[in-house]
C-alpha cells in the first residue's frame, strides 16, 4: 500500500471544505495518498480509512 504524505497549505484548506454529514474534515488527520486533476485521495492518520475528495476552488 502506498503511504500517504503531509498535506501543502492549500490542500488543508481544500481538505478542511470537506464535509461528513454535518461535520467539517480536520486537516491534521488526513494524509495525502494520490493526486489528480480533480480530485484527491485521503488516508486517515490512525483508522486508515480513504476517502476522496473533490479539489475545486
């Protein structure tokens, strides 16, 4: 499996906009495993869940 890396400054932002029903995603819990044009893939820190995002600005 591939490990994930820390996030840039812009990323955490991107990430923070994220939302999980009605909570915001914390930045400082999630890794970044793969980038692409539109999207990103997440790796939680402890639980190792993935998740995708969308990178829209």
């Amino acid at each position: 499996m591939k490990q994930g890396k820390r996030p840039t400054r812009k990323q955490k932002e991107l990430i923070g906009q994220q939302k999980i029903g009605n909570q915001f995603l914390n930045p400082d819990k999630w890794l970044v495993r793969q980038l692409s044009r539109n999207d990103m893939l997440l790796i939680h820190r402890v639980s190792g869940k993935t998740r995708k995002a969308r990178m829209v600005d």
